[in-house]
C-alpha cells in the first residue's frame, strides 16, 4: 500500500463510521507514510473507541470490510 491507498482506505472507513476513535497505524503501511518502501497489500491498524460496545465495534467491522 502506498500513501494515497492509505488515505483512501481511512477516508472510506470515517465516512462509514463517523464515531470518535484513536487509531494506530503499525507496520508496513506506517513505514509507508513515514516514506518507507516495503510493500504491503494490507494496513495493520489498531483501533481505540471512545465509550465502545459491542454494537459500535460490529459497525466499525462492517466499515472496515467495506473499505
């Protein structure tokens, strides 16, 4: 994944789920936006919700499988 996939990727998945979350961009895609150039056909990411339950999580699944 390059940058711009990167962005496309996020951008996407706020749109589907405009909840207030911290995510944490790790491996080869952080690598990436820090000008890295391993490649990678995947974003390992974690994600940390604000308030979360079990509902939120299962919308936020579904806006990630969409992106």
């Amino acid at each position: 994944m390059n940058p711009k996939e990167i962005e496309r990727f996020f951008k996407g998945v706020a749109k589907d789920f405009p909840e207030d979350a911290t995510v944490y961009l790790t491996g080869a895609a952080a690598g990436a936006l820090m000008g890295g150039v391993r490649p990678s056909l995947d974003v390992d990411f974690g994600v940390e919700l604000k308030g979360a339950n079990s509902k939120r999580w299962g919308q936020l699944t579904a806006a990630v499988e969409k992106n």
